[in-house]
C-alpha cells in the first residue's frame, strides 16, 4: 500500500496520516449533502409547527407591547439622553420591558425548538430511518441544532429591528451610530443566551426517554434559574457570611454581597441580565462592588460602547462557553447512543 508523501518527498507519520484524515472527515461531515437536507427539514418542520407559531405570535404580542409602554413613558422625554435605547429598557406601569421580556420569555422559545429534537424522532420511530440514510451520522444530531440556531437568529433580529422601526416612526427620534452598535451588540448576547437553552433542551432529549421528561426538565431549569437561583445565592452567602446583627453586619457586609454576586452569575439568567444591562444603559460603570474608595475621585459620566464592553466580555465568554457546553454534551451523548429499529 503506498502512503502518502508530503512536498518534501518525505513520509507522514503514521499517527498523524490518521489525525489528518479524521479531520478531513470531520470537514467533510459539516460540508455534506445530507448535514444541508437535514438542515433545511428541520427549518421547514419549525416554521410549519403550530407550536413554533404559538410561541413566535405570544413573543410578538409581549414585544409590541413592551414598546406601547416604553413610547408611553417616553412620550415627554424626547430631550433626555439615549432616547432610542430606552425603547428597549422603559417599563411603564404593570408593563415589563423589553430587555425583560426576552429575558424570561427567551429560554421558552429554546426550549420548544430543541425538547423533542431527538426523543420525538425516538417516539415516532423516525430517528432509525435516518440514520439509515447515506449521511454521516453526527449530521443528525448538527443540523437540528444549526437550523434551531438560524431560526432564533432570524427571529431575535427581526424582533429587535423591527422594535426599533417601530419606536423611530413612534417618537420621530434619529438613533446615534453608537446607539444602533449596542442594540446589535445586545441582540447577538441575546441570540447566544436563547441558543444556550436550545442546547440544554436538546441535551436533555438526547438523554430523556420522552418528550414530555425532556421539556419537564428544562422547564424546571428555567424556573429555578429565573425565580429561585437568586433565593438559593442569599441563603449560602447569609449562611457563609451572616448579617443577623450590627456586628455581623459591619464585618460580613462586602464577603456576603460578593458571594451572593458570584453565586448568582451561576445562573444563565443573571448573566444575561446583568450583561445586556451594561449594553443598554451607558450610565452603569461598574459590575462588581463599588466602594467609596473606587467612587473617589470618578468623573460621573457615561461610558463609551467599547468601555461598556470590556466590563462584560467575561459574561458573553461565559455564555458561549455555556452554550458550546450544552451542545458538544448533546452531540456526545447522542454519538455514543445506540439506535435500534424497535
């Protein structure tokens, strides 16, 4: 059997003609016919989906009308500074945000794209004749979470942009470049925070037996990481660090707030909360414990974009790395799995 020779005549190791063939493989397997009609199914199944509509008519109807009340609140405002951004951080009355809305309504909608992803075709008895298909088998498991990704991303911007239209003709304000540059900034944290939940719910149907254990599951993850995850972090820090009395209070004030801060940043809520919150509001200088020594000396003014972004790169590392995680335990999961004709 001849072996392959590089340019320099010489021959590839062994080890490394291996390396080298199983990532060509890998590439291939990404650049593959069946990875794009597999893709492009999934993309069709989401969009012709009752439930897909449901949740895209319900997202829709809370957007629009988070912008109601921000125009509402807004309307004697039209001097104030970064008009166009408090289109997407006004509440009014018993009408949330919009940065509030995504942020409790967002995790839904991954869940509904990914819960069924791989426990559905197992229920259906579908998931056998696809893998008997001429395609590589990890294109399955790749092409439900790509054309999840795509739809969320269309749909994120589409709904942001679509916002933002609908608050220029609104107010007839004029969005400064900078302003347009944090509203796509917190756009693509929120594409990456919902996509982190697409992971999780696929995880989760990877390894349930049904549909319903699935989506039981990350529903229950999201309630406790929205309502209770904040109760949990001021528990253990009131535990580790109490403030019942004067005394405990004076020399256990700054090691409980911190531990609370660190133990809620466990949550992908609170990341994304406090993260897209810097974006939206040039006034927040600080995510960390502000001292009096720190506020000494501080000129009080707003931050650029570029500022506000090295105070919360660290949170959109976190979430890509939570998403990234989510996946590779979805795809890991599902290569080892065993799929049978029963």
């Amino acid at each position: 059997m001849n072996r392959r020779k590089p340019a320099s005549g010489r021959l590839l190791p062994e080890k490394t003609e291996n390396k080298l063939r199983d990532f060509v493989e890998t590439v291939q397997s990404w650049r593959s016919p069946g990875l794009k009609a597999l893709f492009d199914k999934e993309m069709t199944d989401h969009i012709r989906s009752r439930r897909f509509q449901l949740i895209l008519a319900l997202v829709a109807v809370t957007s629009y009308a988070s912008l109601y009340g921000a125009v509402s609140g807004l309307s004697g405002s039209e001097g104030s500074d970064y008009l166009f951004l408090a289109l997407y951080t006004t509440s009014s009355g018993s009408i949330p945000s919009f940065l509030s809305f995504i942020a409790l309504l967002g995790p839904f909608v991954g869940i509904i794209l990914g819960f069924d992803g791989i426990s559905g075709e197992k229920s259906d008895r579908t998931l056998y004749r696809i893998a008997a298909q001429p395609i590589y088998r990890d294109a399955i498991i790749n092409g439900k979470f790509l054309a999840g990704a795509a739809l969320i991303v269309l749909m994120v911007f589409t709904m942001g942009i679509s916002i933002g239209a609908a608050g220029i003709l609104a107010l007839g304000i004029r969005p400064s470049p900078e302003e347009v540059a944090r509203v796509f900034v917190f756009l693509v944290f929120t594409a990456v925070y919902i996509c982190f939940w697409l992971g999780l719910s696929l995880w989760l149907s990877v390894v349930a037996r049904s549909a319903a254990a699935s989506a039981m599951a990350a529903i229950g993850l999201w309630i406790f990481c929205a309502l209770f995850m904040g109760l949990v972090a001021s528990m253990i820090a009131g535990l580790v660090y109490p403030v019942n009395t004067q005394m405990q209070a004076l020399y256990n004030s700054m090691g409980n707030y911190t531990l609370d801060l660190y133990l809620n940043r466990l949550s992908p809520y609170y990341l994304y909360s406090e993260a897209v919150t810097t974006i939206m509001n040039p006034g927040v200088r600080s995510v960390n414990v502000i001292t009096m020594q720190s506020l000494d000396g501080a000129v009080s003014s707003y931050l650029s974009l570029g500022q506000s972004l090295l105070l919360v790169w660290p949170h959109l590392a976190g979430l890509i790395a939570l998403m990234l995680g989510t996946f590779a335990g979805s795809y890991v999961c599902f290569m080892r799995q065993e799929i049978r004709a029963k």
